[in-house]
C-alpha cells in the first residue's frame, strides 16, 4: 500500500519546467533522475533546463512584473492566503514527497510543512502592510513623501535540506512586495518545488509571476540569469563558498542580494543550566533534519563540571534513535543526502578521534542501501580539531569543555561564521551577557529551536547578509523612493 500511495504522488508532481504559465520541456528534452537516498532508487525523471531555459523563463518574470506589481496588495495577500490554505489541505502529500526525495523521517517532514506554510500566511498579512511616510522638511519649504516599491524581477535559488520551507520562505516575501520570480531548486530535491509551484498556479498566481526551473547545470543556468540586466534582485541559500561566487556575479548588476550562507553553531552548556533542558535541547538543535540544517548546533560547549554528566545524558538519549527510511513508523535518523555527505562524517569523527577525542556512540557509516551514518556523539574534542571549524552537515553531537565564561565565548565566537548561537543558563544576568558577546544574527536562550516565520532569519559575518521572515523580511523585495513637493501653501 505505502508503495502505490508513493507511486500515485509521485505521478502527479509535475515533471516539466513552469515558464509563463505553462509545463514544458527542456531544450533538448533533457532530463535529470531524482533518487530516494534510503534506497539510492530513482524515484522520477524530471527536466533539466538547459541556458536557454533559463533566458526564457527571466523572459516570463519581467513580461509579468509590470502587472504584477500594480496588482493590490489585498489581491496578492489572497493568492498567498489561498496558498496556505491548499498547503493544509495537501500537507500529508508534501510531507511524504519531501521524505521520499530527501530522506526526513515523515514527522520532521510534517513539522516543515507547518513551518513553511506560516510564510505564505505570515506575508500574506504584510502585503497590505508595507508603509510609507509624509511630513514637511526640516526647513519647511516642501513635504517629502517615501514610498515602496517592489524591486522587480527575481531570481531565488534554494538548497535541498528543506525543499518546502526554503521555497515558501522566499517566494512569499517577493510576491507579497509585488515581485515576480524565476526558483531554482537545487537538484538533489526538485520535487517539492515543482509540486509547490503546482500548488500556486491552484490557488490563482497569474502566468510568468512565478517561473521554476530545475536543472543539473546550476552555474550555467544561474549565470545566464544573474548577468541579465533585467534581473533587479537575487536570493540565495547555501554554502559560503558558492555564495562568494554568486556575489561576484551579481556585482555587475548592482543586484540586490540576500545570501543565507554556512554556520557553525555554538551551543553552550553553563554550569547553572538546567541539565534537563539542555538535554533537550541539544537533541533538537543537533539532531533535526538529520543535522543537515544551517541552523543545526555544531560545537557542543560545556562547562567542565557537567560535561561528563551531559555527555552521559545525551549518550543515553541518541543510543536510543531508530534509523531507517523515514517512512517507517518511529524513525529518527533518516539518511544523508548523499555519499559525499557521509565521507564527509567520517573524516571529520576520525580526524577528532586521532586528536584524542572519544566516540561514546556512533562513529561509523551504516552499509547500505542508502546513504546512512550512524547518530554519534563525541567527547574531549581537542583544539584545533577540523570537527570545530567545518560544518558538519551530519548527525554527529561534538564536545569540548570550557572552564570559564571568557574562554566559552572565545571557543564559541572563534568561526568565520555567525548565523545562530545556543546558550543554556539559568542566570539572567548571564543570558543578557551572551546575548551582547555571541557574534551571531540569531540566539537560543534556553531553547533548541529558533526559526520562526514571525522572525528576521539571518547571520553576522560569513553567514550572510540580508533577513528572511519577519517583517524586515519584505523589506528585502522593495526598493525605497524619496520625492519632494513644493510648499503647498507657498
């Protein structure tokens, strides 16, 4: 029965390029395989865009901007609100597509659902919401009136660790400013988006507004896009290394860029936390999605005096996950995404363990089918090990002790990278002090859990620039204008 259901959904997501309003083709009739990484099976043949795909589907975004962005702001809200209602209604489709083509046990699955439809609801309601300003100049000789206005054709690119959220978080801001889009979903997980995007044109987003394209030539396709002096505005979200890149690209334009980019999360274990808690939340903030998150805690920073007794909590607790598809009932740990992530595991615990670290749980990849590495948890992390300074992308809990206040803050600020940092305190004074020193964009204080749509997501140094979610997150699709008036009583 579970195979016909999958084998009845995935007959229904589209398996062409959406260009102005229509599924068509690749040139050439290329196409990709998308595969199951529980099994390694190709799941579904699919398009790959070709250049000329691409230039065709920005061709769609700019024809359809004009009357996109004069369109009310009610009228967008109620596409967008239509959107989140039909997500409701199909969510058990979306979340066994999103478990198929990327491996998330099906409860995780259903949690992004709920996480990625809150941006369709939540810039539903911004869209009538953008606001301006009136009021004389200083010298009183004339009023001045700022305005916004949607800064016109986009271009979203998305990774494949959360193939709805990522979609809805960046879809949704631009057409509530009044933007329209060209998204590339990454290849690994196209499906989701194909099957959104199907979604959209349900719920009533006008031909051209937004356009999908899915492709194994990423560069290729991306560039054509990104140097075309039409395109007024790039999203991205992925590694630092290929955003640097992007950026370089989108300098010639003068783009507008929002870049999402790599972390190395802190998560600090004080001496006055609340052990329960802390347990709690490190499950969490390690273990969701596997550890394939930006967001996902990567140096486990715990006071000397209890690491011993948290090592031993957390041990016990991940001893305890039941890896598998994520499919079957009771699965925590799914697979990685691909082989090039569980080689990348494995280096990383060998390296710490030839450093002098220990390996409580875990430490080995799974034989397959599928790309499986075991739930792992290491202890007495040394300097200097390459586990502290890569993104480990992968189910492994790492941790180093500290002594004092001063050296967890140096441990935890001592990365390129700034996206989001954990503390667990029972002291305010404490919490308020971490909040001023952590050099990140984002902060759990006792929780294991940030994203919110409701919330400016985005990183300090390497992590990033721009926000998404919240009400800057708008922001980023619309471009400010200043005029002057005359003294009317002159």
């Amino acid at each position: 029965m579970t195979e016909k259901r999958e084998n009845e959904l995935l007959a229904k997501v589209p398996g062409r390029l959406f260009i102005g309003g229509e599924w068509r083709s690749a040139v050439g009739s290329r196409e990709l395989d998308v595969s199951d990484p529980a099994t390694g099976e190709v799941v579904k043949a699919i398009s790959d865009a070709s250049p000329a795909d691409a230039r065709s589907a920005l061709d769609a975004a700019v024809a359809a901007f004009p009357s996109w962005s004069r369109t009310p702001a009610r009228e967008r809200a109620e596409v967008l609100r239509r959107a989140f209602d039909l997500l409701q209604e199909r969510k058990e489709e979306f979340a066994l597509l999103m478990t198929i083509e990327m491996g998330k046990p099906l409860a995780e699955a259903r949690s992004e659902i709920a996480y990625g439809g809150e941006f369709l609801r939540w810039f539903g309601e911004e869209a009538a919401r953008v606001q301006g300003r009136y009021g004389s100049n200083p010298e009183g000789t004339g009023r001045m009136i700022v305005t916004q206005h949607a800064v016109g054709p986009c271009y979203l690119i998305t990774p494949w660790n959360f193939p709805l959220a990522m979609a809805t978080r960046k879809i949704a801001p631009a057409l509530a400013a009044g933007c329209t889009v060209v998204i590339k979903p990454a290849a690994l997980t196209p499906l989701t988006t194909l099957y959104f995007v199907k979604l959209l044109e349900d719920a009533g987003v006008p031909p051209g507004v937004v356009n999908v394209l899915t492709t194994s030539a990423s560069a290729a396709v991306s560039e054509v896009v990104i140097r075309d002096p039409r395109l007024r505005k790039l999203s991205f979200t992925g590694s630092t290394p290929v955003g640097v890149a992007l950026l370089e690209q989108a300098a010639s334009g003068i783009l507008r860029t929002s870049m999402e980019l790599g972390g190395n999360a802190p998560f600090v274990v004080f001496d006055d936390a609340d052990l329960d808690k802390a347990v709690e939340g490190a499950l969490v903030a390690k273990f969701r999605n596997v550890g394939q998150a930006c967001t996902a805690a990567n140096r486990f920073i715990v006071h000397r005096s209890v690491a011993d007794e948290f090592a031993r909590r957390v041990t016990q607790r991940v001893e305890e996950f039941k890896v598998g598809r994520g499919t079957e009932e009771g699965v925590v740990i799914g697979p990685l995404i691909d082989d090039r992530a569980v080689a990348k595991a494995s280096q990383l615990v060998r390296d710490a363990v030839t450093r002098g670290a220990t390996v409580t749980t875990g430490g080995s990849a799974i034989d397959g089918p599928g790309t499986f590495y075991q739930p792992t948890v290491v202890t007495g992390v040394q300097p200097g090990s390459e586990i502290l300074r890569e993104e480990i992308f992968g189910p492994v809990l790492a941790i180093i002790p500290f002594d004092t206040e001063d050296e967890a803050m140096r441990i935890a600020n001592d990365t390129e990278y700034g996206l989001v940092s954990y503390v667990f305190t029972e002291s305010l004074s404490r919490g308020q002090r971490m909040i001023e020193r952590l050099e990140t964009g984002m902060m759990g204080l006792n929780a294991g859990v940030v994203s919110n749509a409701a919330a400016p997501f985005g990183g300090w140094k390497s992590s990033g620039l721009g926000r998404e979610g919240g009400f800057e997150g708008i922001h980023e699709y619309l471009q400010t204008k200043y005029t002057l008036t005359a003294d009317p009583f002159a």
